[in-house]
C-alpha cells in the first residue's frame, strides 16, 4: 500500500511543473440533452446514405495499416478546393495540425487576436512556446495596424487568425486580413473552420507564408476527426516530415472518400443552417435583455445580463449551450449557441423567450 503511493506521487513528479497546473480540456456531459453547444451539424447522415457508407467501410482491410500517403483522399480535396494535392497535409482534426504547425516552426512567439479559439495558446502552452493574445477592438473588430503593430513589438513569428472567429462569429473585414497578411513577415495561418457557413474563402491570399487551416468537423463529419492545411508545396512537404505516420486512420479515409462524393448534401445542409442562424438572430433580438452578435459562423455569441443563470435555466429545461463568461474580459455574461435544427432552434427560442420575459 505504502510502496504503491510512493510510486504514484514519483510518477506525478516526472510530468512537467507548469503541465501539473492546468487541467484538462474539459467536455460536458450532454448525454439526453439537445446538444447546441460544440458546433456541430444536426443533421444525422440519411438511412440510404448510412447504408452505402457502411458497405464501403465493409470493405476496408482493417488488418492492414492505413494508406499512409493518402494521395486519393488529397486528389479528391484538392478538386474540391481548386488547389493541387501536394498543397495539402491532412489532421486527425485540424487540433492536429495546429500542433503539427507549433511543433515545425521556430521558438518565435506566436499570436492570436483574443478572444479566439483556444487550442492556439493551449497548445504553445504544452509545446513552452511564448504565445501573445492582444485584445480585439469594440464588437470583437481587429485593427491592422494595431496588430502588426504588436508583432513587430513582440517579435512575432507566427499569427492565427480565425475567419470567421471563434467564439466571437464575426468576421474580419478582408482589407484586413489583406494587409496582415502582406505587411506580416512572418507565418500567417488563415483557420476557416467555419468556412462552410461564411461569405468568403481566403484561398486567393496563399502564399509562401500564409496557409489555410480547413476542418470537416464543423460541415457535419465531427466524429470522423478530419481536417487539413493548404499551403505551398514547399511548406507542406517540410511540415509533413513530422507527421504521425497513419494519422488518418483507413474508417476516417474510406469515410471521407464516401462522404465527399456527397459534398452536395452537406453544402446544402450548411445553407439551411445559415438560414436558420439567421431565424435565430432575428428572433432572439426581439427579447428583452439580450444582445446578439452578427455571426457568419453556425453559432450565435449572446450577451445577457446573468450569463450563469440562463445556461443554467436552459440546462435545467434540456438545453445544453456553452457559457463563455469567464473565458475573456470581453466575454462577460456572454453565451454561445450553437445552430441546430428548425425544431432544435424553435425549443431553444421558446425557452429563452420564457426565462426573459
Ligand atoms: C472547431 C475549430 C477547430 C478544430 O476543428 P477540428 O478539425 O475538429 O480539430 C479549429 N479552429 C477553429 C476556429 C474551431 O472553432
């Protein structure tokens, strides 16, 4: 008992001091509820589809490790994207790559504008890199000038900047983006997570030292883990030198194959919930005591007056959304709501209807 508790305080030991610190990135329970808070599709994959998908992964040689270069699966993205494959390195979720990027590049800080998405500075955390977060203007605007401005003073190396952003929604207009991207002499990562439901691509502005992160995740395949970098041919073939071989495991690759021959149904799906996203807004702005954010993205930023009592009430009403109060100065009393279905959507007007009024 005694040699069995030693052991275990020497292991903890051996982890890093500052990894001890911090916790583990933390995922709510959401089992029973309506799940409107990880952004999400809501719509599950067709009958008719399920049934032709299962019979392709029915095929899939599980004994044997997966397709390690993956050049049928890059073709297909790269036809989709208008880019050549050797512009594209696939992620087990564009997490992977965030990392992959952290881990080839420099010890230079990087930067991301706050509040933005929170794997940048978690994993320049774990990877002990310097990682510099100046604030977003008023309504969560971003200053070109202000933020080159700050590179140069921090000697940046690398910036991420999340088009649309998260968890704010909105989207910075392109000049901006433009003259970060020209006047930066250093790595700009372009994250279009939420592309599928914004007005612009970004894929004109690659370059030599800007790259675009793209994800299926938030397009309606988050259980698959699939995403990926387009970049010049020179940068991907050095970045590809430190991925894990069979990244992408053979159900995720047979998966992606079958799914982007459906491309259509999710592209459909994406306009629906932009649609909607856009019902939800309006609807919201007609309730008493709360602000909503213009979004591009398939999630609405809301401000109210108690943030903590409302996700509260709708978690009590089955309703699981995402508090964000806390998560940034800017932030407060804020909540994110992701965009589910008509029905979804319509349960969650009502009940906030309810606890406002
Ligand atoms: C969700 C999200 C990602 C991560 O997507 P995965 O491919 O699921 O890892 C990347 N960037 C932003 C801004 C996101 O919101």
């Amino acid at each position: 008992m005694s040699s069995l508790t030693t052991t275990q305080i020497s292991t903890a030991n051996m982890i890093r001091k500052d990894i001890r610190a911090i916790s583990s990135y933390e995922v709510a329970d959401a089992s029973g509820m309506i799940k409107l808070d990880a952004m999400e599709n809501p719509f599950p994959l067709p009958a008719e589809l399920r049934a032709e998908w299962a019979e392709d992964l029915s095929q899939v040689d599980i004994n044997r490790y997966p397709d390690a270069n993956m050049l049928e699966l890059r073709t297909q993205i790269a036809q989709r994207d208008g880019v050549i494959p050797e512009q594209i390195i696939l992620g087990n979720g564009s997490d992977e790559i965030i990392q992959m990027l952290l881990m080839a590049t420099g010890k230079g800080t990087c930067m991301a504008p706050a509040p933005s998405f929170v794997m940048y500075s978690l994993v320049a955390k774990w990877l002990q890199r310097p990682f510099s977060t100046p604030p977003l203007g008023k309504d969560f605007s971003l200053d070109a000038d202000q933020f080159l401005q700050a590179c140069a003073r921090e000697k940046v190396s690398m910036v991420f900047l999340a088009c649309p952003n998260n968890p704010t929604g909105n989207m910075w207009p392109l000049e901006t983006i433009k003259s970060i991207c020209d006047l930066f002499n250093g790595l700009v990562v372009i994250d279009e997570a939420y592309g599928p439901f914004s007005s612009r691509a970004h894929t004109h502005l690659l370059s030599e030292k800007v790259m675009i992160l793209r994800t299926f995740s938030k397009l309606g395949w988050a259980g698959l883990r699939l995403g990926y970098l387009l970049g010049s041919v020179s940068f991907v073939h050095e970045l590809n030198k430190i991925r894990m071989p069979y990244n992408i495991n053979s159900l995720t690759q047979a998966s992606a194959k079958f799914l982007l021959r459906h491309d259509d149904l999710f592209q459909q799906q994406a306009k629906l919930i932009c649609k909607e996203r856009d019902r939800v807004r309006h609807e919201l702005l007609a309730l008493p005591r709360i602000h909503v954010f213009p979004s591009e993205a398939n999630f609405l930023l809301l401000r109210v007056n108690d943030a903590t009592a409302i996700f509260e009430s709708l978690k009590s009403k089955g309703i699981l959304i995402k508090s964000m109060h806390g998560a940034d100065p800017s932030l407060e009393q804020c909540l994110r709501v992701t965009i589910g279905t008509e029905s979804e959507n319509d349960q969650f007007i009502t009940a906030m209807r309810d606890i406002l009024s």
